[in-house]
C-alpha cells in the first residue's frame, strides 16, 4: 500500500520534469486541447465508476478519484509531448496513439493490476484501447479548432492587396 502511493505519487511527478524541454510555445500552443480531454476524461471516469469499468484499490489521495495521479502526470503531459510532435500529420498522431493505447492497455494495465492499484472490472482490454483511440481522435480535432481559431486575421490592407 505504502509502496503504491509512492509509486503513484512518482507517476504523476515525473512527467512534469519534461515540461523545460517541450518549451514555453508549444506548452502554451497544446495545452488547451490537453486540458480538455484531461477534463473529458474525468466526467467520464464518474461514468466509468458508476458502470464499474475499472475498480481503483489504491489511491493516491483517499476519496479522490484514482484516475488523478494518471491523469495529472503522464496523460497531460504526454499529450502534449505527443500532440507537439505529430500535430499536422494524422496519420503518425494515430499510429503513435494507437501504440501508447496498447502500450497502456495490456502491458500497464497488467503492472497495475498486479501492483493492486487498478483492474478492469466489466471492460475488457481491446475496449479499454478503443475508448483511448476515440479519446484520441477527439483531442486532435479539438487541438485543430484551436490552431484555426488561433489564425490572426489578415489585415484590412492584406486582404486587399494580394
């Protein structure tokens, strides 16, 4: 029990010693569509505990949702690390997710239990890779709003001389 605290505490530090080399611009330019799926993601953990998906038997913080330490250290982190490198070719951005979703799915998701901090309880392997690849999907498109949104709009003496 002890040992899985400071491994979850650890989980969700560690990643944020990576954030000096993502650089201030693209920190700034990748986290909004981050936080927005690292907000998704938590409404969707209230589903996920009512349908009991997952069952969390070690928490960081005790009556705090499980997924926190996840969520706030290698899910937004790596996000962004994934959106800044991928951004502008969907193609590798779904290839790069649909490793990381399998990576996470079987393997991590095979550590975890094993640590007894999380299990899949009525969701199995291949939806659980599903769920990340639609979450994916999801990210990039709010990521490309941002970016169109973000364009400054040309000038009145731009538009008129081409």
């Amino acid at each position: 029990m002890k040992y899985n605290k400071m491994f979850l505490l650890v989980l969700m530090l560690v990643p944020w010693l990576s954030v000096p080399m993502l650089g201030k611009r693209n920190f700034k330019r990748f986290l909004p569509a981050a936080f927005f799926i690292t907000c998704w993601i938590s409404v969707e953990s209230l589903l996920a505990k009512r349908r009991v998906w997952w069952r969390f038997y070690d928490r960081l913080i005790p009556n705090v949702m499980g997924e926190v330490p996840f969520l706030f250290g290698p899910f937004i982190i790596g996000s962004i690390w994934i959106l800044k490198f991928t951004f502008g070719n969907f193609f590798r951005y779904l290839i790069v997710n649909l490793v990381t979703d399998f990576l996470f799915s079987y393997p991590g998701m095979f550590v975890l239990k094993r640590m007894g901090i999380v299990s899949l309880v009525r969701l199995k392997h291949y939806q659980m890779g599903i769920l990340f690849m639609a979450k994916s999907i999801l990210m990039y498109g709010c990521q490309f709003m941002v970016e169109k949104f973000r364009k400054k709009p040309k000038s009145l003496i731009q538009r008129l001389l081409p």
